[in-house]
C-alpha cells in the first residue's frame, strides 16, 4: 500500500448511493417532455403490439360533452380510467383505452346561436345543414384542446382515434338503433306531460335536471259539490298546489281511501277574501287545523266524510264561467299518491301537467268516459310558456294577450298572478302564501322548467317484447347481474328503473341525430326494411345531415313517396347517443369486445349514461352493455363546499399541473375515498406534495444503491432474514396490490405503498442495512443479498405505482433501464411463492416488538443530548418476556437497532429503565460505547472493540479493513 492512513479519504471507499435521479421531481417541467416522448415513441401503439394475443379487458370511455377546457371532475375521472386501464395492461392484459366525446345537444347549439345573436344574425335563416355544420367544427376544437390536456394528464389512450356522437359511422350506428326500436314496436307518439325548458323550447329527460331551491306561490283553492253526496251539499272541497298556473287545466280532484277527512264550518274569519262564517269545506283531518290557521278562519268539524262519500261527489271548477269554458264536471278519483303529510289531503289533478296526475287520470279514463266525461287531455301552455286556447281567459283571448308561465329569461311571467285574481273574483281562493322548495331546473341553462302535455316520442317501459319481458324487467335483471362499485349503486339505479316512466327520446332542436322515422296522422311508424336501408347507408356516407338535406323525404320513401307519410324532425335526445356508443365502439371496433367489462362515471350517471346505456342495450339485445359499474363522487373544496367560481374555491387542474406537476393530481386521487365525494384545496394539495417527496426520495435511494448492483442472486435459503422478511413483506403486497386493483380499491393500494416505503424501508430496513450496503466487503453475502432484495423491491414498487404515477416511474425505470422502452411496457412482477414466510413474518414482528422500546429509549436519549448518534449507543435489554426472548435469540439485535453493541439480559431491569406499556416484559437501559472502552471506526463510525486490530488500517474495525484490503486487490482503492 503506497498511501498513508492520513491520506486515504475513506468516503471514497464506501458504496454510497449513486444516481442522476434527483431529489426534486421538477414534474411541471420534465411531464410534458415525457408525454412528448410518449408520443413520438407511439407508446400507444407499442402497448397493443405487446399485448397482442393477449386477453382483452375493456373500459369504455363514458363520453365528457365537447364544450370547454376541462374541469376538476373530468381529471377525477380520466386518472381513474387510466389507472384502470394500466393496472389490467400490467397485469397479462390487452387493455385498449378509446376516450370517446358527446357532441350533439343544446350546449354547443346556443354557443352557435349567441354567435349568430351577437353577428346580428337569425338561425332560422340559416340553412340547417350549415348551422349543424358551425355545430360539428366547434365540437371538433373543444376535441382537440381536451385531447391535449388529457394527454397531459398522462392518459394513455387512442386519442388518434377516439369515438365521437358526430362521427358518420357513429350517426349512422345511433340511428340503426333508434329503427330497432321502430321496428320491434318499443318506439311510439303519445302526449303526455313531460319536462320542458322554455328557456331552451325542448322536451327534457330527467337526466337532464338538477333541482335547486325555488320560491313558489302557493295557493289553497274551493271546488263546490255539485253532487252525489246529500251530507256534503253546498260544501267545497280545498285543494292546495305550488303551481296556481296548472289550475286551468285541472280535470279531477284525488283523494285516499286511507286518510281520515272531514266536513268543517267556518266559524269566523279575519281575512280580505276568502270563506266567510257558514261555509262548508272538507279536508282531511290532519290538515285542517293548519289551513284554517293559514286562511285566519275560526272552525268547528262537522262529521267525518267517507271514502265511499268522496267516490260519490263530483265537482265544479273553480273557474267555471271564465271565459266561456270551465263548465265540465271535475271528478273525484281514489289516488295512491295522496297523503295527508302536507296540504289539506286532496290533490289538485291536471294530467297535462304532471306524470301522477296523468297516471291517475288516465288509469279512470275509461270509467270516466262511460260517464260521460270527457277523458281529452288539454294543451293549456305552448312552448313558449304562454297559456293556449285551451285555458279561456288566459289565452290569446285575454286581454293584453296570453299570460305566460316562465319567459325566455327564466324569470316567472304573468300566469300566476292572473289565475290567483281570477280564483280571488270567483271567490274561490281558500288561503295563499309562498314556499321555498326544492324545484326542478334545467341542468344547461340552470333555469325553472315545467311539466307540459305535448306529443312526442317515447320507448315503452312495460310494454311485452315478445318474450314475456318488458324493457323495464330487462333493465331490472341486467342490474341484477352486474356488479357494482360501490355496491349502494345497484340499489340506487334498481330504484330509479324501478319507477321511471317511458323513456322521452324526442328533443326539439337542429344538432343531434335525427328520430329518422315516418309515421301517419296517427303517430303509427313506417315499417320498411328497404326505407331504413337507404337511411341508413345516407348516414354511414353523409351523416345524419342526410336527413336535412333537400329532397331527402323522397330519396329515403323511393317509391312509397306518394304516400301520404310525415318526415318526423325532431332530434334524438344526446343520452341515446350515448347510450348507443357501445354499438359504435365495443361491437365495431376489433380491438375492443362487447361487453365492456366496466363503465365508470361519476354518481349523477345513475340516471345518465349507466341509465340511458342500459336500456339501450337491453331494448336491443337484452342485457347491459357492461359487467360493472364504478361510480366517483363529486369534488368540494376543503371545508366541503361546492366549487364555485364566485367563491372562489375552484380547483383549475391546469393550474395544479403548471405548479406541481399531473402525478401530484393522480396522488391526490389515488389517495382520496373516491367513492364519495371528495375535498381538495391547497392544504390536501401539500399533504400529497409532502407524500410524493417521501415516495419519491425512496425510489431515489433505491436507485443511488442499485447503481452497485452486478446482477449476483444469492440463493433464498442463504439470505439472511431481514432480507427474507423483505421478501415476504413483497409477496404480501403483490397480494395487496392485485385483489385492490381488481376491487378498484386504490386508496388501499396507495396507503399499502406509502406505509411500506416510508415505514417499513426507508425507517427500517434500509436504515438497518445501510452500513452493510455502504461498507461490507465487495464479497460479502449479506451486502449482496441485500442489492438483490433491493433489486426486487425496486421492480415491485415502481412496477406498481406505474398505473398511479406514470411520469415519475417512467422517469424513474429510465434511470435504472436505460435501454428500456417504458415501465408501462413491463407486466407486474411475478413473485415466487417461495418468498412467502408466515413463520418468519411472525418471528419478526416480535423482533420488531422489542426493537420498537429500544428506539423509543435512544430517541430519548438523544433528546436528552446524552448522545448523538445511536451508534454511540450500547443498549442493555432486558427481556423477561420469554416468548420475545427467544425470538431475537438469533438475531444481530445491535444491528437491527443501529448500535455499536447491544445485551440481552433475561434479569430484571433496575428502576428507571425505559419501557412501553405496549410491549411489556422489555425494558431498556441505555450505555455509551465509550464508557465499555469501544473506540471508532473512522470508516463505518461504529464503535467497537477491534478498531486498530489491522496495523494497515490502525483507525478502522476488523470487518472494515478486511474491505478495504479486498478493494485494494481489485485496484478500488
């Protein structure tokens, strides 16, 4: 040796980690390179050739609406689908992701009708074809900026080829299943009352509302006993409504045969309208006592009145005489869905303007009719909201013209006051008042709707399809047979098939795809194979704006043109296009298979796109398209509050990403209860940040010490245990990690990977092997065991964070693998079932036990400054707990507890020791090395008794010369 001791820097003679993976991830920046990459590689493409053959498992995209940047939901949503999707491509499957987009429907048309507005322009004086066409090119930008932000997101997917609602093969496939419908007898015109947005002068399905507060005016109106009943002569029965505008088109008055009424008399009042002393009125008992206190009348209850009685009477209108009209009989129907909860136990019936109302109506029609009625269901409002013909004295008639229920703006019209002082002229106004309620509101334009009779076109719900099933029942066992995630959304979507109405298909607006049917006079559909033929092949070619074209009623007739067959033109509601995208996608593409083995939306898809989907397929083909459903909440802020802008609490992910990167977003939903709805802000924002540091300087170590690794394996059986434990602790995890990626449990996953890696490695394991690894001899078993091991955990972890951070595992697999293509190429480790060891892990977690109560004593100890490091540390243990005794018998307990020596002692332990009440029979005493005469080693700074025993190395431990002389023989030092 030609260098003195004073001259060798020891440093230099250590393994210490070494790699060019930094500490910061600087993901802002270093992402977008990486998503370039991907690119410029066709990482997608790569992933189909490698999974080729493979079996196929298959996510289909529920469609996010083509209007706008993306919001925080949508980040929510893609990172789940990715991380779906990977996890089953690393797991030996073909895992083909197609992103799809809606693109019909009324937001993308007002964008194009305010652009006309502002241009001065009017759509109607547009030829449709253009004006569908601004419709397409909008769409197809907002396509392109999402697919980008998607992109960065890291979302691996067919973005070159994605589906889309506006795609002609996509218009065509929409329309083949509307005519399946027609065809087997489920499509049919009916009037009834549906939904409608004046505002947006369209029909709307209740997928399309959200309900918000209202304030209503709320009204308790008289209707006087014509007859039937001698008791009840000269009474009035009251009903009470939140919707004084429905009252000229009531046609009947429900009660229940299970609620208690009664007849009353007005004893006094203190009112400006309304009864006065000597009237008669029948509520239901319950209720009377509230509304004679509304009305400020005094009162005495006469006698009860029977259900028989009520069958009995019939009723006048309260507006008779107005107008001319109200002069028909108002009948009294037995109704379930009358209660005695609220009101006066009587509902107000006007089947045109609500779906109990007409059920109950149309379930007595035909008594009714043998009686003489007239069963006829008016049209009392127009699409604009303003009251028709069919409602005297409110109508065109009126003077100053037709009242209106709801204005272009939203805001409530005339119609309410002008049917209040009516009623209050015809002294048939019992009390008023006003009601803050939850109401129904347009989900696009955020404004009141309202129930309106109108014709449309519907799928029947129960109607029998030949085999002694209904759609409804389809729909019913097709949940049944799915699996859901969580499970409470099979119960919620049971429910909601359970008691919905036929299924609204019919929108009246110009973008969407065509209900490209005829019919007659009578709403019968024409049923001709070669006429849907040549739709059909019209739309593959041209689209649905074949439909629109001139000359396109005798291009599709042929030779039936002469016929006297109506062209219908209304729009197809946007849900059955997407309803419909698993015909387009999972059946058309071979690279896709049907059905898809899960859907995943957010909850409000329970009544959209699960819903419209399900019966969709279940209407054609008898089953759901899917096998399972995964559904995510929504995103609050951090105190649970709803984003909102005017708050200031909204959550941009372009924002996040600029600042922290997109695999902080991905933790952030990695590690939330994404099955309820969620809270982020700049406080959970950190709590991520400062996890993925903890993660990510992991990975960095484990890299530092790999860059060591010459690839020597040491058998299992000669690894020592701690290394064995770590690999057992893998098999444990791999376990983890592919029943929780089955059960889209990535909460689990993530809280297994973070606790294992900052707990289990980087305070445990790597804390106690650092010393060998750094200072062992080139040929020392248990150094190379331990890169082995650290190999291992290395492929494991990154492998299985790869679907949940796939910017930092990429980076990070680059840095290890060099020659590698991807980490999103590579498949999940397979482990050995050898590496398992219960026993061992048993054995150990005793170890642990007892170590734990040393740690706790040296950390004293160093808050005391009674020592700095632990190696300067010689704890006296003792373990009168013979069970824990014999556990750590055979084990180097001063290397598990990072000291320089350690005694286990069976005694007692002297006053004072230190111990946990969670480990008894363990107490510690603590020593220092120098008081037993340990010196230093001034390589591996551990204290022992054999520093200066080689006289080449007089300042070093045994075992650290006899490294340092193996090194000089391989010319390292």
């Amino acid at each position: 040796m030609t260098d003195t001791v004073e001259t060798i820097d020891y440093s230099k003679t250590l393994y210490l980690p070494q790699t060019n993976f930094p500490m910061r991830g600087g993901l802002p920046e270093k992402e977008p390179q990486i998503v370039a990459r991907w690119q410029e590689m066709d990482l997608y493409k790569m992933l189909r050739e490698d999974a080729a053959g493979r079996p196929k498992y298959v996510l289909h995209d529920g469609p996010p609406y083509a209007n706008g940047t993306i919001h925080i939901g949508h980040a929510l949503n893609k990172i789940l689908k990715d991380v779906i999707t990977r996890s089953f491509q690393m797991r030996g499957y073909d895992s083909n992701y197609v992103p799809g987009w809606d693109c019909h429907g009324l937001p993308i048309e007002w964008k194009i009708e305010e652009k006309y507005r502002a241009a001065g322009k009017n759509k109607d004086e547009v030829p449709i074809n253009e004006f569908r066409q601004e419709c397409r090119e909008f769409a197809q930008h907002w396509i392109e900026v999402q697919t980008a932000e998607f992109l960065r997101l890291g979302v691996i997917g067919d973005f070159k080829k994605p589906y889309t609602t506006m795609n002609f093969h996509a218009e065509a496939r929409i329309a083949g299943e509307l005519l399946k419908f027609a065809m087997s007898g489920q499509l049919y015109r009916g009037s009834k009352p549906v939904m409608w947005s004046v505002v947006e002068r369209t029909a709307l399905a209740e997928a399309e509302v959200e309900y918000q507060d209202y304030e209503s005016d709320t009204i308790w109106v008289k209707f006087p006993v014509l007859g039937g009943a001698p008791d009840l002569a000269g009474a009035s029965v009251v009903i009470w409504t939140t919707t004084p505008w429905t009252i000229p088109g009531n046609r009947a008055v429900a009660y229940s045969p299970r609620v208690a009424y009664g007849l009353y008399e007005v004893t006094g009042a203190e009112n400006d309208f309304g009864p006065q002393p000597g009237e008669k009125l029948i509520f239901a008992d319950a209720l009377a006592e509230e509304s004679f206190a509304k009305a400020k009348l005094q009162f005495k209850r006469l006698q009860g009145v029977s259900a028989d009685e009520l069958a009995a009477i019939t009723l006048a209108h309260p507006l008779a005489g107005l107008g001319g009209g109200y002069g028909f009989t108002v009948p009294a129907l037995a109704g379930d869905h009358v209660t005695d909860d609220a009101g006066t136990g009587f509902v107000h019936t006007a089947p045109g303007h609500g779906r109990e109302d007409f059920d109950a109506w149309m379930d007595a029609a035909r008594d009714l009719a043998a009686g003489g009625i007239d069963t006829a269901i008016p049209f009392t409002v127009d699409d604009a909201g303003f009251f028709t013909k069919d409602a005297p004295g409110f109508g065109p008639d009126r003077e100053g013209g037709a009242a209106r229920v709801i204005d272009d703006n939203g805001k409530k019209g005339d119609a309410n006051k002008a049917v209040i002082e009516a009623l209050i002229a015809a002294d048939k106004l019992f009390a008023r008042g006003r009601l803050k309620h939850s109401y129904p509101h347009s989900w696009r334009s955020k404004k009141p709707v309202i129930f309106r009779n109108t014709p449309q076109w519907f799928v029947y719900m129960d109607k029998d399809l030949g085999d002694a099933t209904t759609l409804r029942s389809r729909a019913l066992n097709a949940i049944d047979a799915t699996r859901f995630v969580p499970a409470a959304g099979q119960t919620r979507l049971r429910a909601m098939i359970e008691d919905r109405p036929d299924w609204v298909l019919s929108r009246q607006r110009a973008w969407g795809v065509p209900i490209c049917v005829f019919a007659d006079e009578d709403g019968d559909v024409l049923k001709d194979e070669a006429v849907n033929a040549r739709i059909l092949e019209a739309f593959e070619k041209e689209g649905a704006d074949a439909w629109f074209a001139e000359g396109a009623r005798e291009r599709f007739l042929g030779s039936r043109a002469g016929e006297p067959w109506r062209m219908v033109t209304d729009i197809l509601d946007v849900w059955f296009d997407s309803g419909s995208s698993h015909t387009f996608t999972l059946e058309d593409r071979p690279d896709l298979k049907w059905p898809a083995d899960v859907y995943l939306e957010g909850s409000d898809q329970h009544r959209g796109w699960f819903h419209s989907s399900l019966l969709e397929s279940c209407g054609t083909r008898g089953r759901a398209p899917y096998d399972t459903v995964v559904t995510h909440g929504f995103t609050m802020d951090e105190d649970g509050r709803k984003m909102s802008k005017s708050l200031g609490n909204v959550v941009v992910p372009q924002e996040v990403m600029a600042k922290s990167g997109a695999d902080i977003l991905r933790l952030w939903v990695m590690t939330t209860d994404y099955w309820e709805d969620q809270r982020l802000g700049k406080n959970v924002l950190q709590t991520n940040i400062d996890a993925y540091r903890k993660l990510r300087n992991t990975i960095r170590w484990m890299l530092g010490t790999l860059a060591h690794d010459e690839g020597e394996d040491v058998p299992l059986a000669d690894m020592p245990e701690l290394e064995r434990l770590m690999l057992h602790r893998l098999a444990e995890l791999d376990a983890v990690m592919r029943s929780g990626y089955d059960g889209f449990e990535f909460k689990r996953i993530t809280r297994a990977l973070i606790d294992f890696m900052v707990v289990e490695l980087s305070a445990f394991y790597f804390d106690i092997r650092k010393d060998s690894l750094y200072c062992d001899a080139p040929s020392s078993l248990k150094r190379k065991a331990s890169v082995q091991v650290v190999r291992h955990l290395f492929d494991c972890l990154v492998t299985w964070l790869a679907p949940m951070l796939p910017f930092t595992t990429e980076e990070a697999w680059g840095e290890r693998y060099p020659q590698a293509r991807s980490v999103h190429l590579a498949q999940f480790p397979e482990i050995p079932a050898g590496w398992r060891n219960d026993e061992l892990a048993a054995k150990w977690r005793k170890v642990r036990q007892v170590r734990s109560v040393v740690t706790g004593a040296l950390e004293l100890e160093r808050a005391n400054k009674t020592i700095g490091s632990s190696l300067e540390a010689v704890p006296v243990v003792h373990v009168t707990d013979e069970t824990l005794r014999e556990a750590i018998a055979d084990v180097d307990f001063a290397e598990i507890s990072i000291t320089s020596d350690l005694v286990v002692s069976p005694d007692a332990a002297p006053d004072g020791a230190f111990t946990l009440r969670e480990v008894p029979g363990v107490a510690v005493v603590i020593e220092k090395a120098v008081d037993r005469g340990l010196r230093k080693c001034a390589r591996s700074w551990r204290y022992t008794a054999d520093v200066g025993s080689d006289s080449a190395f007089p300042d070093v431990s045994a075992r650290d010369a006899a490294a340092l002389h193996e090194l000089q023989n391989l010319d390292r030092l």
